[in-house]
C-alpha cells in the first residue's frame, strides 16, 4: 500500500488540493484499503494500450470531492464529480410499464508518450484518421430498466451514478455539465411528457422530448447494422442468428410489443409509417394476468406459463370436431379454436382452473394475435421481414415460437418473424441516437465489442438494478450467495430451448427450467465502443469470413470444451493468485473470479446462444475478460518473464548454429524452431503436465529432436519455393511481413525472432504483430520491444532492424559493433493486435494493425489459438503462412485427424 499517495493515481489533472479535499481524500483512501487494499491496483496499467476493452481502469480524479451528507456517518458517501471515467450520458424511454435507460461511460483518453508507438505510427503514416469522426473515443453503452411504477429507484440510480451530470460540449465532445447549469436529457416514451416534472424536481434535469415512433426506428436500424447477431429467429425452440446484410435491410416490418404495440413499415433510416398497432399487447399479458392468478410480478406470471398446460381452458379444434382434425382447412385437432372457449362450457370458477394455465393461454392468444396482425401488415405492403421488439417478447421462447408460427402458418413460410436481442431497449437508443454530432450514427459492427460483466444482479435472487461497477461489492455478491448456498447463475436466465413442439399449440414438451429474475436485462452485454477497430484489410472475403475452426453449436463440442475449461480453473486461479502477491484480498478476488467464470459456463451450457453466437474463441476471450474484471490484470506475468529470461540465454549459441547453416537448412530449421517452441502453452492441460517433467531449454530441445516431417499438415516445400533461389532464379523477396506472434519465452525468443530475422536479412520489412492486453502466456505488444532489445544484444541485423524499426528509442543497448548505421537496415516493428485472447477475429483489430497491413504481402500467424481455433479456414489477398503445434488430442484428431503434438505448417499464396 506505500506509495498509494505518492503514485500519480489521482487523475492525470493538475489538482490543486484544498485542505478540505485533502481531508476527503483520506477517507477516500482509508475507504479503500477497508475494501481489503485494491488502491494500489487503481495505478494507471504499465502499458500505453490505446485499445479500452473492458480491461482498462478506471483512475481516481478527486478534485472537488465531497462528502454527501453526513460526513460523521461511518461510511460517508463521497461524490466525485471530476472522475471522467463515469462521466456518462444518458437517454431515456419511459413508457407504460418500463423505463429503460442507455447510458454510456467513456473510456479515458489517456495521453500516452510511447515513444514506439509515435514511431510506428510515423512509419506507417497513421494520424488519427477515423477518430476524427467520433468525438467519443470509446467507451461503453449500458442497458438498465426499471418499473415504471417504482419510478423513484430510478431516479435513485441516475443520482448515484451521476449520470445525469454528463452532457455533450459544442464541439460535439463529451463534457461534464457544470453543477449550476441545468442539463437536458434526451427522452421519449409517454413518461417524457408525464414524468418531466419530477426529473426537474428531484434531479434538475430537463427532458428533451423525441417523438417515440423516430427512437423505435432508430434503434432497430442502429441495433441491426451495428451489432453483430443481434436478430434471430426461434422456430421451436431452436435459435438461429441471422446476420442482416445492411444493404439489404429495408424495407421491413416493426412490430414493437410493449404495454401496447406498434407496427412501423421502415424503408430506411428515418423514413417510415406507422401502419398499425393493436391494443392486446404486453400491458394486456401483464394486466388480465396480474388480476387472473394473483401473481406480484411479471417475472412470476411469465414463470408460471413454463409450468402450463392450456387444454383445460383452451378450446381445441378436436373439442369441437370430437377429437379429430379439420383436415380440410388444415387444422389439427390440437389446434386452439377460441382461447379461453373451454371456461364457457363448462361450470368452474376461476379458482377451479390452475394459475399455469391460465398464464399459458392468456400468453398464447396474445402472442398469436400479434403474430397474426404482423403478417397481415407485413402482407398489406409485401414486406418479407418482420422484426419483433418490446418487452413482452423478454427473450421467452414460448412467446417468439408462438409468433413464429403465426407468422410462418399464415404467411405460408413466405414471411420471416426475427427477433432482436436488446429487443426492449430500441426507443431507448433510439434516444440516445438522438444526441447530435456524437457521431455514434454511423458506427460499423468493428466498433462494438460485447461483453458479459458478472456483477451482483446477475447472482440469482430478486436484486434489481444495474451491474455493480465495484469490485468489493461485486465480490461480496459472489461471497454471500456462496454462503447461502445459492446457486450463481449467469446471464441470460431464460426458459431452455425446445418448446412447444409443433408450432406453437401443442403442449409446452419442456416445462424444466425456471425463469430467473431480472432476466431481461440480460440478454445484452455492455456494449464497449473502440471507434479504432477496423476489419484486417488482408482478408479475401470479409463478409464471408468467420474467425471460429470450431463451432460450439454442437452439444458435444461445447461439453468437451466446457469440461478442459473447468478443469483448467483451479490451475488457473492458483497463477491468477500468486501474480497479485498472493494475498487474501488476492485469494477472494481469484474465488469470485472461479465462481464468476464458472457461472458463465454453466449458462452457456444451457442455452449456448445465450451471448449471440458461440465458437471457441469467444469462451476463451470470456475467462480472460473475467480475469480482468476481478482486475488480475496479467495472471501469467512471473512466467512469461522466467520464460523469457532462459530462452534469452540461449538465444546466442543458436543464433551462431543457424548462422553455420545453408540458406535451406536455415529455412527448414527456423521454421522447425517455431513448431516446436510452440509447445510453451500455459492454457494447454497436456503442455503444464509436461512442463513439470524438465527445465524450459531441456524441453525446447526435446520438442525440437521430436519435429519429423512430413509434419501433419506439410506445405514447407511450396513454402520454400517461394523464398528460396532455384537455380539462377533468385526469388523476389515479401515487401512486408506481419508476424502474429504467440506466447512468451522459447516460443518467441527461439521460434518467432529467428524467424523475423531471416526475413530481415532477405529485405523483408517485419511487423511483430502482438496482443494489446495479456492472454495466458501470450507475449503483448508492450513486452515486445524489451526482448527485441535484448536479443539485440547479441544480434547486429535484429539490432538494426529494431533501431529502423523505432524500437530501441528508450532501450539500453550495447551495440556490438558501436556503428549507427542503420539508415539501410529494413525496419522491425512491433503493433499491436487489438485483442486480450489466445486468439484472434480478424474483423476486429486495432487501427494501427489495418495500417501495417495495406504494404504486407506475408502474414504469418502462429500458434494453436490464432491459427487453428481461429483463422485455419480464413483466406487472404497476400501470401499466407500458418504455424502451429497442436497440443489438444480431440482438436487433433478433428481437425487433422492427427495426435496431439502433431504439427501444422499450412502455405496459401495469396489468393
Ligand atoms: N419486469 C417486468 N415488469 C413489467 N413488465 C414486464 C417486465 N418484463 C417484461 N414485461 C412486459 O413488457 C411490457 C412492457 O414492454 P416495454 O417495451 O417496456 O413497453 P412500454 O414502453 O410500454 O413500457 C409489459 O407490459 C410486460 O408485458
Ligand atoms: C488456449 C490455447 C488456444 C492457447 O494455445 P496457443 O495459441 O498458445 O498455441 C490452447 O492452449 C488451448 O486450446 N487450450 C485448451 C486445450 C487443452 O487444455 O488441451
Ligand atoms: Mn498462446
């Protein structure tokens, strides 16, 4: 904890402190090491990452703190209005039966003085490009409701969080509104109008009212073009993404289901009409059901329908046909003919019939009327797409089967019902859309970057509200449900798949699963904005491209992958632990992270769809991701250096060894040398077990006397035609070559930087091209240019190539021989990736990489994580070059139907 006041922790402003923000500042601190000691962990991170994904943190900027209220009260709440990390806006939609709020927290723009990165940018003629056209730079979009009738939570929520002090400045930049000068917040929904009083009375806010019809739209079209899988269709009981192709969107049908509905005809951004509506909508389910079972919520009438059966109050096609079909018009005798008709016949009061069933029919009339009138709509103006948004709809399977079969009956499968998943909040956005010149309108799919926090609303029971932001609160959560032996449940609680069966009308066949609290909320992660990520340039087909070798849509898939996962965590902790000091608070932070993770799991298990579409990737990007939400910030940090230490002692003598070669045993060596260092994986079972069996270079070697070609998959001799002479013929050599690189220590000491450095010597430009933030083992962008120094130590060319390349600037090096001549060396360069994953979708990567690759004619891609779970089937405009050594025996055996240990070099020139 020493130093906490001396590190530069408190914002990056010059702050003039007064005696009595000294004072708070104390009790600030003393706050936090109650918290059990997390101060010191809000130091800005060592790095110079200009990526913000849900990693970065958040610094404390305390000028003009105050105490609110009390401040004799033991735990005084203290208000900092300058922390810019939670200046946020805010956009309202208060309707009948909801408010739903979208407010954004912006990311810091840190000034950073990495003096690489002004060099590399510099080299590849990077300026801020499309920064320019997002004042924003970065940040992420929260999605929170609350009941209309409980209107004074809200309120309370907005005030703490202080979200109604952010605001818009002139120049279009977010900008905090000063304390005496009264901000307006975007709003729609009926509550704008009804509600404008009490927001000007209890917060001081103005509501600037914008017309509901324009937000729904503007929230569709945004949600549709921007968010990757967010529409889908459910068809008994089975989810399936479709991705909308946003130059064929328009036109379409919005049918937004909330207290009543809405049915909009969009033919474009901001052109539509509002074509119909009905007035049996949510507020009906809600209301007839509220007053037929006696139910106290939503969430428990909703719950009951899971359990129901509405044949006992249904009148079916067989009750009146005597049990048979009316074949003739296509009616089953299952089919229902007058919802409710049975209570007619029959002498029974409401008590005589199960709430279950009540709940069931009321939501099955409902549903199918609504999907009815849709398609008589969508038919009216020939439209083949419908959406369907509004919080009826609540993710629940039951009710989207229901309306897709109407939809699908009626239409004759000409029309299409799809559903959205942040389905309640279009108006919301819509609203928040509304801001102007935020320059958030034309945000491309790149842009946003989903993630599934797990705070406490997510831990089962009845808590409302937002994801806790803090880490104490958040760990307690975990803690408490712990200790009342509550099981933790991810997001997403919603009714498992497999339905209704045949469309709709017959029995639920599954009636397992409750349905969880708060579920709505959930279907949606936080949006993080980074306006710098960009499409990788070099893929052949983007549209087309799809960065998962394995799909986990597959049960059995998912079950293997879940289980390596699981039984991985334990390992994993330990490391997560011991990189933090192993200290208590460490101890509690890495229990909450295992449960956290392990609950994410287990939802996924449940409904694999759950967080849009799910492959491999995304599984290992979510435990990194939990790791950084328990703020581990890199749980493989000693290792990496331990790693990299011995592999750098040896470097010299195969450094010489290679220099004694030809230039084709050279090629084949280096290339043997990074499939055999590949082995040094720490997010491999097999790998950790081996490592326990010798010393890292005693490992290294036997990996290397292991290599024997004809690997697995063998292209080394394509390869090498294309980079070695033959004959008189003296091949021209790659211009540039993107080298994604893979873990610490032997892997890029002895297998990457050798690699680089023969492409070097041949006049090839080279780009290590690394990850922005920590994944297992995996060496970052910012650890790169000291192991370049120090291998340059003992190598002139690498030496050279570094120093043209901008990376030896703050270095310390001793040259071997004293020259500077490095004007004609060809230059090394370090960029990083974008991403905190083992692996790596190349739709998403930093701005600076897209740059590098617009000169690269070669791109290599290493390691089992970027170059087979992802990106083995990817195709490229230049010369592509994949490595790898798979240490997983089922991928192995799936993918190359090969062993574990087996080894990939895959050559595809360019195509
Ligand atoms: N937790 C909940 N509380 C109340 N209603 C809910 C809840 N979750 C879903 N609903 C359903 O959503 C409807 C409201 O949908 P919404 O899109 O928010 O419309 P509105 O803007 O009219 O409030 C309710 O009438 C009800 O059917
Ligand atoms: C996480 C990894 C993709 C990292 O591999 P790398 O990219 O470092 O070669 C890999 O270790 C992995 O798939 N591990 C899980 C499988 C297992 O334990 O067998
Ligand atoms: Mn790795």
């Amino acid at each position: 904890m020493a130093g906490l006041i001396d590190e530069p922790i408190l914002g990056t402003n010059d702050i003039i402190e007064t005696r009595e923000e000294a004072e708070i500042k104390d009790v600030l601190i003393d706050k936090v090491r109650e918290e059990g000691g997390q101060g010191d962990r809000e130091m800005a991170p060592p790095t110079g990452n200009s990526i913000h994904r849900s990693g970065s943190r958040p610094q404390l900027d305390l000028s003009k703190a105050a105490i609110l209220g009390n401040s004799e009260e033991r735990d005084p709440t203290i208000l900092l209005p300058n922390q810019s990390d939670d200046i946020s806006h805010l956009a309202l939609d208060i309707g009948g039966s909801l408010i739903k709020l979208v407010y954004f927290s912006r990311h810091e723009d840190r000034k950073i003085n990495d003096k690489r990165k002004n060099t590399v940018k510099e080299r590849l003629g990077i300026s801020n490009g499309n920064r320019r056209s997002y004042p924003i730079l970065g940040g992420r979009l929260h999605f929170v409701k609350f009941e209309t009738r409980k209107i004074n939570e809200c309120l309370d929520f907005i005030s703490s969080k202080q979200l109604h002090r952010g605001g818009i400045d002139s120049h279009g930049w977010l900008s905090e509104t000063p304390a005496n000068c009264s901000a307006e917040i975007k709003a729609t929904g009926g509550g704008a109008y009804k509600f404008a009083d009490l927001f000007k009375e209890k917060l001081g806010v103005s509501l600037d009212k914008e017309d509901e019809m324009d937000c729904l739209v503007a929230g569709a079209n945004f949600l549709l073009k921007a968010i990757r899988h967010e529409a889908f269709t459910h068809m008994e009981g089975h989810k399936k993404f479709v991705q909308i192709d946003h130059n064929d969107l328009f036109p379409y049908l919005l049918v937004n289901v909330g207290s009543g509905v809405s049915m909009i005809k969009v033919d474009g951004d901001g052109k539509f009409e509002r074509v119909s509506g009905t007035n049996v909508g949510g507020g009906t389910y809600w209301g007839l059901g509220r007053l037929l079972t006696k139910c106290k919520s939503f969430d428990e009438l909703l719950e009951l329908s899971q359990r129901g059966d509405n044949r006992t109050i249904d009148m079916l096609v067989g009750d009146i046909y005597g049990g048979m079909d009316y074949g003739k018009i296509g009616l089953s005798a299952s089919t229902i003919a007058s919802s409710f008709g049975k209570a007619i016949s029959e002498k029974k009061e409401l008590e005589d019939y199960r709430p279950e069933d009540i709940s069931l029919s009321l939501l099955r009339m409902i549903s199918y009327n609504i999907g009815q009138i849709s398609y008589l709509n969508a038919l009216r103006f020939g439209l083949k797409r419908i959406f369907f948004g509004g919080f009826f709809i609540r993710g629940h399977a039951y009710t989207m089967d229901t309306i897709s079969f109407a939809v699908h009956f009626w239409s004759k499968g000409e029309a299409q019902a799809m559903f959205l998943r942040h389905e309640g909040f279009l108006g919301a956005l819509g609203a928040f859309m509304s801001y102007e010149k935020h320059g958030l309108d034309d945000l491309m799919v790149h842009h946003l970057v989903e993630r599934f926090p797990m705070g406490a609303p997510y831990t089962g029971g009845k808590i409302h509200g937002p994801p806790l932001g803090d880490l104490n609160e958040k760990i307690s959560w975990m803690e408490k449900f712990v200790l009342k032996g509550t099981e933790i449940t991810a997001p997403v609680p919603m009714a498992p798949p497999g339905t209704t069966g045949l469309g709709g009308f017959e029995v639920p066949s599954s009636k397992g699963g409750t349905l969880r609290s708060d579920a709505s909320a959930l279907n949606v992660g936080v949006l993080h904005l980074v306006p710098t990520l960009e499409v990788f340039p070099l893929l052949a087909d983007p549209k087309m491209y799809e960065p998962n070798t394995i799909d986990l849509s597959d049960h059995v898939e998912l079950e293997y992958w879940f289980t390596v996962l699981s039984e991985h965590l334990p390992d994993l902790v330990d490391k997560a632990v011991a990189s933090e000091g192993g200290t208590d608070d460490a101890r509690r932070r890495g229990d909450a992270f295992a449960r956290a993770f392990s609950a994410h799991l287990a939802r996924l298990m449940e409904e694999p769809a759950a967080y849009g579409k799910l492959g491999l990737a995304n599984l290992l990007e979510l435990r990194e991701e939990c790791l950084r939400e328990f703020h581990f910030v890199d749980a493989y940090r000693s290792i990496k250096q331990r790693e990299n230490e011995a592999s750098l002692a040896v470097l010299p003598d195969l450094l010489m060894e290679l220099d004694s070669m030809t230039e084709e045993t050279r090629l084949l060596t280096l290339i043997e040398g990074v499939l055999a260092a590949n082995i040094f994986d720490w997010g491999s079972r097999a790998c950790v077990d081996l490592y326990h069996k010798g010393t890292i270079i005693e490992i290294y070697r036997m990996s290397r006397n292991k290599m024997q070609r004809p690997w697995r998959v063998d292209d080394f001799d394509v390869f090498k035609e294309r980079m070695q002479s033959s004959g008189d013929k003296k091949p021209r050599p790659h211009k540039r070559a993107l080298l994604f690189v893979d873990n610490s220590g032997a892997d890029i000491v002895l297998g990457m930087l050798p690699l680089a450095r023969e492409l070097l010597r041949r006049g090839t430009e080279v780009v290590l091209v690394a990850n922005s933030l920590p994944a297992l083992n995996d060496a970052t962008a910012m650890e790169l240019p000291d192991i370049v120094a120090e291998a340059a130590k003992h190598c002139d060319i690498l030496r050279r190539a570094a120093e043209a390349g901008g990376l030896l600037v703050d270095a310390m090096i001793n040259a071997l021989d004293g020259s500077k001549e490095n004007s004609s060396s060809v230059p090394l360069m370090v960029v990083e990736n974008g991403c905190g994953s083992p692996c790596i979708d190349l739709r998403q990567v930093s701005s600076e990489l897209a740059a590098a690759a617009k000169d690269a004619d070669l791109i290599i891609l290493e390691g089992m994580g970027r170059a087979l779970h992802t990106n083995f089937n990817a195709r490229f405009k230049c010369d592509a070059l994949k490595l790898a050594m798979v240490k997983n025996q089922r991928l192995a055996e799936k993918l190359i139907e090969g062993n574990i240990y087996d080894c990939v070099c895959r050559y595809e020139p360019a195509s």
